[in-house]
C-alpha cells in the first residue's frame, strides 16, 4: 500500500525563478571582482591622475539689458546702434578679432602677436554660454587656464575683448548713419547749385524746399555726429571673474568612476556568463530549475532536512547505507510500501549507487517498501512508463554536471505521465564510480 500521491508541481515548472541565495552570490562575486580588480585599478587611477597637469575655470558675467521704449524727443533722433541677438555673441567670442584683441590685454601692447596655433588653443579653451531673463539677458564667458589667476585673467581679458568689439560696432553702425546723411545733404546741396546757376525764375519754390530740406538733413547730420561720439554697444561688464575652479585632474572622481565601471563591467561579464552557462551550477540549481526539494545532497556539500539542519553526505569510496538514513525516513513518513523508482538523467552509475544503499537500509524484516534501479529518463522510451507504474520516484542529479534543459525536460516529462516524484537526489557521478 501506498499513500496519497504527493503533488510536487512538477507539471507546471516557472519560467524564471531567481532566489535569494544566487542574487545574494551574485552580489558577493561582483564585490570580490571589484575588490580584487576595481580597486587597485581606482588606486593606480588616483596616482596617476594626480600628476596631471592642472585645469582651472573661471567665468566673467555680462549683461544685455532690455532695449527700453521710444522716448518723445522733439525732433527725430536717429538710433546709434541696433541691438544684437545674445546668440550671436558666441561666434564673435571666437573671431579673431576678438582673440586677438584678448591676447593683447593679456601679453600687454610690446608682445609679439601670437601664432595661429596659440590663437587655436585659446579658441578651444573658452566656453560661451547665455540666459535670457524677462528684464534682461546674461552672457556667461568661461575660459579654461593652467592656474586660477590665469584662468581669472584670461576670462576678464576675453569678457573686456567682447565689450570693446561691441563698442567698435555701434561707433561703426553710428559713423554708416552720419555718413548716409552726409551723402544726401551733399547731393541735395549739387542739386541747389544746379539750379541756382540756371538763373530761371521757375526754380525759386524747388530751391527754396530743398533748402529746407538740406537744413532738416544738416541738423540730423549735427545729432548723428553727437550720437556717434558718444554710441556704445549693448553689453555691459556685470561681474568680473574673481576666482577659478578645479576642473582637471579630478583624481578622486577618476578614481570613482574607473571603480564603478569595472564593478558594471564585473556585472556584465557575470550575467553573460550566466546566459551562457547551461548546467544547474550547484544543489541549490537542482530545486530552482525544477521546483522540487533537494532530499538529500550526497555529493560533500550539506543540504539538510525541509527545515535545513541534518547534513547527509556522500563520501569516497563505497557508500554506506547509514548515510541516507535522512533520506529513508523521509520516505518512510510519505510511503507506506511500495517500489521506489530511483533513475538518473543520462547516466545511471550515482543512481545505482543510491539504490544500493537505500536497498539495504528497507531491507529490514518487515519493510514492504522495495528500491529498484530504472532507466535514464532521457535515454530510453521504456523510461516513464516505468515512473508511471512505480509508487515513487527519486531523481538522481549530479549538481555541477547537469545541463538545466535536460531536468527540466525530464521533470516535465514525468508531471505529465502523473509519476509521484518525491523529489531530487544530488550525487555527483564522477565521485560515485
């Protein structure tokens, strides 16, 4: 007689089962790689980085404030400058013109000029960026140097460089408008003496409006000019750069990053690994890949009982039934007689052992419980039916020979031909031969 068929599940494996003993060696291998690599890695990077030749920044701040409105002056007056978008400030930044006239301040007026190599690490070193407010709009300059007070200077001179080549463009645009006016009063004043030389009483009223209109033209030519004097450009000089920052080396944030990549890199060779790795890959895999406990672990490592206490070992040389003697009683509380069907994946020689040694431990009088030997459950048609006709089957795995594919298969092969699978045996064939 036996008891009630024990349902172990086995029909419906999960798709992905992750526990917490393989996140946590997971976990514990990427910190020993880290430990290991990373760390000395970081050490070095520190060291290095370190002796690096310094690079500081420094950023002087200026100001376009708001073109205000239209103010009622008799007369018209004309616009000394037009304003400037804040984003067509970068490229002029840049110019040569403007780097030039920076490097200049910088060497003082008796320096030679500098060379197109000196003008390009000068260009590359300086950073343009700009906000626009509701009431005005500020232009950030950021020049880069190889110690804060050059760093200071350089961004002071660049920042003054751009304020003067605004200046020089609103004189120009100013000095192109009184220029304009001049032109036309020039004109109109040929015109007059045209005329005038024509001696035709005809001409009087056209002589007379184009002196008016040379008269309108001399005065805004005369407020031009005063405009012109005093024009300047929109940009005003809001803050000067007073101190600088370290941007390179950064020897603790090189060290962290070197650090963090190798630990992501120990990560990714880990995972892929993993994927790539087909075999259970310890006792542990064995109940993961199938969903069915681990009785006993006979291959030098300790399993224990459900609760995890008693160790059953499997030692060199021949086994000895008192061994397995966790195993029979946990066979004994779930049976009441019968065969017990113990069979291997591919290889039966773990599993005859096995069945050896529990053979001699039911082999007491009275003990209607038999243990018999079947076939590999992947190596013959002849397989399930005899799990299905046995009233319990122990499956015999080696935990680090085992490809997960096959146990599962095989489990899955044995829940649909209903076999009473009473769980796992880990036993490594290579020990038991």
């Amino acid at each position: 007689m036996v008891a009630a068929p024990l349902t172990t599940g086995a029909g419906s494996l999960p798709a992905v089962v992750v526990s917490f003993s393989a996140i946590r060696g997971f976990v514990l291998r990427v910190l020993v790689i880290a430990l290991v690599i990373g760390v000395p890695a970081a050490i070095v990077t520190f060291m290095v980085s370190g002796r690096s030749t310094p690079l500081y920044l420094a950023d002087a701040t200026l100001l376009i404030p708001l073109a205000q409105g239209p103010i009622d002056l008799p007369g018209e007056v004309p616009a000394a400058v037009e304003p400037m978008m804040a984003a067509a400030y970068g490229p002029v930044l840049k110019s040569r013109t403007v780097l030039e006239d920076a490097y200049a301040r910088l060497a003082g007026p008796d320096a030679p000029p500098p060379t197109a190599r000196e003008l390009a690490a000068f260009r590359d070193s300086i950073r343009f960026q700009f906000e626009e407010r509701k009431r005005s709009t500020l232009i950030f300059v950021d020049v880069e140097g190889p110690s804060p007070a050059a760093a200071i200077d350089r961004a002071n001179a660049l920042a003054a460089a751009l304020v003067a080549w605004d200046d020089a463009r609103a004189l120009a645009d100013a000095n192109r408008g009184v220029e304009a006016v001049e032109s036309q009063i020039e004109a109109i004043e040929a015109e007059l003496v045209r005329l005038r030389a024509s001696g035709s009483r005809a001409n009087l009223p056209q002589i007379a409006n184009l002196s008016v209109v040379a008269a309108n033209l001399r005065q805004q030519a005369a407020v031009a000019r005063a405009a012109a004097v005093s024009s300047r450009g929109n940009l005003e000089f809001l803050v000067p750069a007073s101190r600088s920052f370290l941007i390179e080396p950064s020897p603790v944030v090189d060290a962290a990053v070197v650090l963090a990549l190798v630990t992501v890199m120990a990560m990714v060779v880990l995972l892929v690994r993993a994927g790539l790795n087909r075999r259970v890959n310890g006792v542990a895999g064995l109940a993961e890949v199938t969903g069915l406990p681990v009785l006993a672990d006979l291959t030098g490592g300790a399993t224990g009982r459900a609760a995890g206490t008693r160790p059953d070992r499997f030692g060199p040389g021949r086994p000895d039934g008192r061994e397995l003697s966790y195993l029979k009683a946990h066979l004994d509380r779930m049976l009441m007689g019968g065969e017990v069907l113990v069979a291997g994946l591919t290889d039966n020689t773990a599993a005859a052992r096995v069945a050896t040694a529990l053979d001699t431990l039911f082999s007491a009088p009275g003990s209607t419980t038999t243990v018999t030997v079947g076939p590999w459950l992947l190596g013959s048609g002849d397989a399930l039916e005899r799990a299905t006709e046995a009233d319990a089957v122990l499956i015999v795995a080696d935990p680090k020979e085992t490809i997960r594919a096959d146990l599962r298969r095989a489990v899955q092969w044995l829940g649909r031909s209903s076999a009473n699978v009473m769980g796992i045996v880990a036993a490594s064939a290579r020990s038991a031969r």
